[in-house]
C-alpha cells in the first residue's frame, strides 16, 4: 500500500499547492484573457509577508493566520496597481501584455533580492502543524493537510463568490458579453480592478503556504508561474472545476513519477505529459462552448 | 487583400508599379527603389561595420564579446521572423539555442578528448563510458549537419504537434517557455550525459584549430558575423517573397487565410523550424566564442533574453532584432560591469516601456515621431 499511498497523498499536497498558485491565474487569465506572468510573484509576495508577520509576531501560530488575510490584501493591492499602471492600456495586445508582465516579475525579483537577501529565510510552521497522521501507514504530515485544506477553501470561496455574489454575476457577465453587460450598467472598467486585485490577492494566499513548505526565496515565483500555467491551460481556459482537477492530476502524477525516477526527471516528464495532452485536446479538460472561430 | 506590414511589403510595392492604371498616382522612382532595396543598402552598412571596421579596431576581448551578440543575433532574427511577421510568440529558442550549443560543444569536447577517449567529466561524475549518442559527434562534419538537422526535425514536429492543433497566441508562449524549462531541468538532471549544471567547458580546440590562437579567434567572430549577414539577407529575401506576404496575412487574418485556401499552420510551421535552426546555429556560434555552454544559457532566462533584443529593435523589422540583440547583449555587459546586480531592473524596464509606448520597437520611432508632428501640426 506504501507504494500508493505515499505519493498519492504527497501528490494531493503539491496539487493543492498548485491549485493555490494557479486559481489567481485562472480568473486573470481565464476571465479576463490577461496573461500575468508577474503572478509568481505575487506568490514569492505572499511568503515574504508571512516572513514579515512571523518577524512581527513572534507565535508562529498565531503569525500565519494573521498573514493569509495580509498576504491577500498586500498582493492584492500590488495587482491593483499593476492593472491601472500597465495592464490596462493594453488589454488588445495579450502577447505584448506577457512581456510587459515579465518585465514586472524581473523587476520584483530584483527587489525582493535587494530587500532580503539573495538566499530565502525560513518561516517556522506553527506547532499544531507540526504533528503528523497515519493514513493507510503513511505517516502524513499536517502541514500537507492545511495545504490541502486552505486551497480547497480558497477554491470554494472563489467558486462562491463567482456564483453567488452580486459581485460573480458582474464578472460573468462581464466574461460572457462585454459590451452586453456594459449596456446592462454594469461598469466593466471596475469589474475588471477588482477581478485583478482577487486573482493576485489569491496568489498571495498561496504564498503564504508555500512558504510554509519551502521557506521564502526570491526565485519562488518562476518556479511555480509555468507549472501553474500548464495547469490552468490543461483545466481549460477559465473553467474553475478544470483547475482544480488538473492541478490534482499534474500533482499526483509529478509525484508517481518521482517516485519511479527522481525529482526533476518527474519535472520534465510530467511537461512532456502535458505537451501530449495539449496536442490531443488543445481546448483542455472543459471549455465554454462559443460560436467564435477555432 | 490590405495586408498591414509594420513596413511596408516591398513586393506589393513592386507589383503595383507594373499594374497600376494610368491616372493613379505612383511614388517616384527613387522612393520606390528605396522601398525595395533599401533593406538590402541597410544590411550593406550592417555587413561593413561588422565585418571590415571591427575586426580592424577593437580589441580582441570586445570582439569576442561582438561575437557573442551575434550569436544572439542570429537567434534573435528567428524569432522577430516567427514573432513579428508570424505572431508566435516563442519563449523557448532557447531550447534551440541549445541543441546547436550542446553538439558543438560534444564535438569540441570529444576534439579535447582526443581519439578514442572520452570526455574528462565523465570519468569525474561517471563511470568513464560514453553514451553511445556522444560517438557520431567525433566527426566535424556529422556535428555540422547535425546543427541544422536536429533542430530542423525536432521543431518540424513539435511543430506539426501543437501548430496543426491550432494552439497559438498566448498558449504557444506558455507552451514553448516551458520546453525551455524542462530542457534546462533535463540538462541539469543528466550531469553523466551533459555535464549536468556545470555545462561543457574547457575546449582547445575548433575543428582543429587553436582555440587560444588570436587569429583563430578573428576568424570564429567572422563566421558569426558572417552569418548573421547572411541571414538577414536570407530573411530580406523571405520578406518580400509571396511567402513572407503570406505569413504576414496569417499574422494579421488567420482566419481569413484559411478561408482563402491555405493552410496556416504549415504557413507557420516554416517560420518556426527556420526560427529554430537560426537560434541552433546562434548556440554552434556561442559556444566557441564564449568558452562554455551551460543549462543557464538555454533556460527560461536566457530565452527570454533573446527576446529582449527583438523588442528593442523591432520585431517586425528586418534589422531590428539583430541590431537590438547587439545591443542588449552591449547593454547587458556595460550595464554589469558599473551596476553588477542591477541588470534584472534594466531588463524588466525595457520590457515594460518597449511594450507600453513603444511596440514597434526602436525602428517604429521614426513613424511615431512623424505621426505625433503630424498631430501637433
């Protein structure tokens, strides 16, 4: 059982970890078809202000629940601006956007590098995350649960939130036919501010558990950014669900493989994987029917 | 068809001198000789500067560090042919950049080796074998071929994978950043086969020559410059052939293409194993001149990089990509020497400013500053 369990359950953990650093990109990309490159920093953002709380409270179990509500907002902030100052006068050109947002990233690498160091700190777990469950004889570390819980959490809200608020109509409907709802007065301008700021606010959310696992570093970001788009294109554009199972399955199945062969051949295979996919079902896992062309 | 080029297609310009009826009015002869040829006078005085008056007057560390850029050059030029005539955005030439780096340097290795032996770092990290696919790079003429074949077939399939599925736009950037990623990582893994993080360096020899010999060194900078003159020429020719026209209208109107008859993707896929041979002889360039290849070369970083000097200079123009990689590598290596650590802003505001106010790239500043005349006046 040894053999499955462990790296289905470690799997799951990565997933959620993925799941995490790729809703923000999912509303961003998805909803709005803006490319935000930049959004792996944001991540890095987030573990950084999970560094700052822990250096500010001392309790590291306090600490870390007083910076998932910060991460989210200082990220979501720094989305904010990044939208009125760069993004917006650009919303026509999404490939001269991409560029623009890596620009941003290497700028904030930078940054974080000149700030706190170029070697990442560790932010210490909180105790009650120290402890571990036997699941089916693997010992499973409490720190992968919360990972897990606080992605399926996030996932639910914004899943609320998009469904049920008044708030998730407007961006839907502003999806769905701009012009439409914009007639309907709805102001898509706001709209798309505040989609931008709880996407990256997201991605903060995010930061803040990865560094839980890995501690904070300012090339945190480029490392998550493409597995997370991968697997927001493998969900299928803007499709919630999609995401998340494919952040499970790339999870899952980079941990499977690197159980059969190491860690960064499972990295390469479960790209060549996704490549495969994508050649077979270009539109991904689910998409919007649409009349539009190709 | 109206087909808007970022300068203007030289052989519709062509075509309507000899057509157009009698009463429209045509642009005297001088302008329109200029419209054709123009290019071609460009890349003349491109050829001299890089070819008569630099290897005469600088010093032959500058040179090197020229050399270099034109290695960059000539993948740069690849992708302002697929990114600013075709619209594919391609984030992983360095992907290709390395396989053309990578077989030149198995080649130099095995040169340094000598006969029969294997290379040193596989007796340091392995168990001295050489994996049977190092054998055929013994000889200088199979690493040649295989520096345009290999990455000729490798994008030709890669290619008909994801092209002919129509995946494109933002989905191909992503997509070809991450075969870049997952290349590096490959190279990195395999420490026995490529030499693992650390690269291939440490070469005597170029095809047999002297790689500490002055003149050899000349000569190595001449074949890169060489080159890229070569391709622009190449790319100048595809310009304003019925083929470049047609690539442009796939980038504009790709639906309206496929109406007409054609098939994009195969419009596509040419530009792409062209880019992807292009960014593999750059790699075969770099590797000689800069004394090394490593999985940092080849990566995201290094591919956006490249992309860097095709902003600058202008994607969709001829001489843009080449002169802007020249002069983002120039940049890149001033800029380090008196600001070490501060090359990371440099790029990441040339990439946020080119994007915002200047798209086009340099070469687009003259028509916007005539535009905003025009307007003030």
């Amino acid at each position: 059982m040894d053999v499955l369990t462990t790296p289905l359950l470690t799997g799951t953990a990565t997933g959620a970890i993925l799941l995490l650093a790729a809703l923000g990109l999912t509303l961003t990309f998805g909803q709005m078809g803006v490319i935000n490159m930049a959004n792996g920093e944001f991540l890095m953002i987030g573990a950084y202000v999970a560094y700052m709380t822990q250096q500010v409270i001392s309790g590291a179990g306090v600490s870390i629940l007083v910076a998932l509500p910060v991460a989210f907002v200082f990220a979501g902030l720094l989305g904010l601006i990044l939208e009125v100052t760069i993004i917006q006068w650009m919303y026509q050109r999404p490939l001269d956007t991409l560029l623009a947002t890596v620009g941003v990233s290497l700028v904030l690498q930078q940054a974080a590098r000149d700030i706190f160091g170029a070697q990442g700190d560790p932010v210490t777990a909180p105790s009650w995350m120290g402890g571990r469950i036997s699941v089916f004889g693997y010992e499973w570390p409490h720190r992968q649960l919360f990972t897990i819980l606080l992605a399926l959490g996030a996932f639910a809200a914004l899943n609320a939130v998009l469904k049920y608020s008044s708030f998730g109509r407007r961006i839907r409907a502003t999806v769905q036919n701009r012009e439409l709802a914009e007639t309907m007065g709805i102001s898509t301008r706001n709209v798309d501010r505040l989609t931008f700021f709880l996407g990256s606010g997201l991605a903060g959310v995010g930061g803040v558990a990865i560094a839980l696992i890995s501690g904070t570093n300012p090339t945190l970001g480029i490392s998550y950014i493409i597995p997370a788009f991968l697997v927001v294109v493998v969900g299928g554009v803007g499709q919630l669900k999609g995401t998340l199972i494919a952040a499970w399955a790339v999870g899952v199945v980079t941990a499977f493989l690197t159980d059969w062969t190491s860690g960064s051949m499972a990295q390469v295979l479960t790209f060549a994987l996704v490549v495969v996919f994508l050649t077979v079902r270009p539109q991904g896992l689910f998409t919007v029917r649409t009349r539009s062309l190709a | 068809m109206t087909v808007t080029a970022a300068s203007t297609p030289e052989a519709a310009a062509t075509d309507a001198a000899t057509t157009a009826p009698a009463g429209i009015r045509r642009k005297p002869l001088p302008a329109r000789l200029f419209t054709t040829y123009g290019g071609l006078v460009a890349i003349g005085v491109l050829a001299y500067v890089l070819m008569v008056w630099a290897p005469g007057s600088m010093s032959p560390f500058r040179l090197g560090n020229l050399g270099k850029y034109c290695a960059f050059a000539l993948a740069s030029m690849g992708i302002g042919l697929a990114w600013g005539r075709g619209g594919m955005l391609l984030m992983g030439q360095g992907v290709f950049f390395g396989i053309g780096g990578y077989a030149m340097a198995m080649h130099m290795k095995l040169e340094a080796a000598g006969a029969g032996n294997v290379p040193d770092f596989m007796q340091l990290y392995g168990d001295g074998t050489m994996p049977f696919w190092w054998e055929p790079f013994r000889s200088g003429a199979f690493t040649i071929f295989a520096i345009v074949a290999v990455p000729a077939v490798v994008s030709l399939l890669l290619g008909l994978a994801i092209l002919k599925r129509r995946v494109k736009g933002a989905y191909l950037a992503i997509l070809t950043q991450a075969l870049a990623v997952a290349f590096a990582t490959l190279l990195v893994a395999t420490i026995k086969e490529t030499g693992g993080f650390n690269g291939l360096n440490t070469f005597t020899t170029f095809f047999g020559h002297n790689l500490y010999d002055p003149e050899v060194k000349k000569n190595i900078y001449r074949i890169a410059a060489g080159l890229v003159i070569v391709f622009l020429v190449i790319l100048w020719q595809l310009y304003r052939s019925r083929y470049g026209e047609l690539l442009v209208a796939t980038r504009d109107a790709e639906e309206r293409i496929r109406f007409l008859g054609y098939d994009p993707a195969n419009i596509k896929l040419f530009a792409f194993v062209v880019a992807a041979v292009m960014a593999s002889i750059g790699g075969a360039l770099f590797v000689p001149i800069a004394g090394i290849i490593s999985p940092t070369n080849v990566d995201a970083a290094a591919s956006i990089l490249l992309i860097a000097g095709v902003a600058l200079g202008g994607r969709a123009s001829l001489l843009g990509p080449a002169i802007g990689a020249i002069a983002v590598g120039y940049g890149r290596s001033s800029l380090s020497e008196k600001y070490p650590d501060n090359w990371s802003y440099f790029q990441g505001a040339l990439f946020i400013l080119v994007m915002l106010f200047l798209p086009g790239g340099i070469s687009s500043l003259w028509s916007k500053l005539k535009s905003l005349a025009g307007r003030v006046r």
